[in-house]
C-alpha cells in the first residue's frame, strides 16, 4: 500500500489572532497533527531561564536545542506542553516568561537551530502548524496556508479574558502594552519576521466567532486539499 504523503497546513499571525484556538480545533477535525511553534520557543525560554543562561547570549540559548523534547497533546479546552515527562503548559504561558520570548524569537542561530526540530513533526504526521513564519520559512511550500489577522482591540481582548480565566492579575491596557510590543518585535525583526506569505489565505478573526471560524476553515481545507477517508467532516 503506498503511504499517502502527509500534508501541512501552516497557520501564521499575530499574537492574539485566534490561531492556537483555531489550529487546535481545525487538526482534530482532518486528523492532523496540531503543532504550536510559539511552545516550543516558549519552552526553550523556561529551560534556558532555569539553567541561569543569559537570554542575551545566541550560542548559549542555540546549544540548549538538542535538549529539547517537545510534544503535544490535545486536552478537551487546550493544547498541553510537554517537555520531556514534565508538563510546562502553564510555565510557558505566564506573562512574565511571555515578555522574555523575543531575545530567543529574535536570535538567527537560535531560530536556524529550531527549523529542524519543527520540520520534524511532519515526517510521520500530516501537521497543522502555527506560529509566525511557518508559511514563509519553516515550510513555504505547505499544502495550504492560512494568516489570521485581527483588530488590535480584539486580540488584546481575547488574550486578556484567557489570563483572567487563568486567574492572572492584569489589566486590559497592561496586555494590548505587551501585545503591541511583541507585535513589533516580531514584524520588525531581521530574521523570519512576522508577515504573511504571498500564497496565504487571510483570514480577519474578528469576523467570526470560534465555531464560525473553525467551520470556515475547515470548509477552505477540505475544498483545497484531499483529505483521506477516516477524517470525518463534523458538523
Ligand atoms: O504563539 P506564541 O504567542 O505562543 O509565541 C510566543 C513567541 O514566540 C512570539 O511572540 C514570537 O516572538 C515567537 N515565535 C516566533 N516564531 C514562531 C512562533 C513563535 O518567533 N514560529
């Protein structure tokens, strides 16, 4: 029997567009694998902070990568981390670790380093993939590939109502600050800054609800792509 060739979806954006929501609950519904490439330069961060590694310094935070051993698994509500045996998704994701990403997001050999390891994911799995270059650098010949876009209102807003589900003590205003000042870092980078591919379909998630949003996603990739039998539509 041949082996049908796996498929990658890249999703890419900005912070607060929507897109961990919609990759986690697009993949299940084709019976891809969901990839979150922000966890793993999150995780990256935790490691190196908890080994005293000077974020400043490239080698030092480039020489922590083959220590990496990411991988996912999808809970009811959200995607969890793994580092090794050790569950990080919450770590990875508080604010404070969150403001500290840019110095290995903006590194050239960190992110040289990191491709392999991502590229990685789509040998034995068809991938939805998310994160800010996946359409342009880690895989620009995906199978398809979304950019999904938003007000910076209402990604502020949908970022800020998950930290006040978590119980996180900050202002509306403190998060479109941070917002804005990833953003930033992110498009303004030299290396594989945040933009969208120029055979990327963009999509404005503040037009929908989640439900609607998946729902048309889901309808693009089965109108672009053959998706085996076995990968029920959902309705
Ligand atoms: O997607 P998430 O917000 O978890 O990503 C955390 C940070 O990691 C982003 O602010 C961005 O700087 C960086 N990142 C990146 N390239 C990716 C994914 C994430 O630079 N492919």
């Amino acid at each position: 029997v041949q082996k049908h060739q796996n498929q990658i979806i890249a999703i890419d954006g900005p912070a607060g567009s929507g897109k961990s929501t919609a990759a986690r609950l697009l993949a299940p519904r084709v019976d891809f694998l969901h990839v979150d490439t922000g966890a793993i330069y999150r995780t990256l961060t935790l490691l190196a902070i908890e080994g005293n590694i000077d974020l400043d310094n490239q080698q030092a935070l480039a020489a922590l990568v083959p220590q990496l051993n990411i991988s996912f698994k999808t809970a009811s509500d959200r995607i969890l981390v793994f580092s090794g045996d050790r569950e990080v998704s919450n770590e990875i994701r508080n604010p404070e670790l969150t403001a500290q990403v840019h110095f290995a997001a903006a590194s050239p050999l960190v992110r040289q380093a990191l491709q392999p390891l991502q590229r990685s994911f789509a040998v034995s799995h068809s991938v939805v993939m998310e994160g800010r270059d996946i359409g342009t650098v880690i895989f620009p010949d995906a199978d398809l590939k979304f950019f999904l876009d938003a007000p910076l209102k209402s990604r502020a807003e949908r970022r800020w109502r998950e930290l006040q589900a978590k119980g996180e003590k900050i202002s509306l205003q403190e998060v479109e600050a941070d917002q804005t000042a990833r953003d930033k870092n992110d498009t303004d980078r030299q290396t594989a800054p945040l933009r969208a591919a120029e055979d990327a379909i963009v999509v404005d998630t503040g037009l929908y609800d989640i439900d609607g949003m998946v729902e048309e996603l889901e309808r693009i990739v089965r109108s672009k792509l053959a998706i085996p039998a076995g990968a029920e539509e959902q309705s």
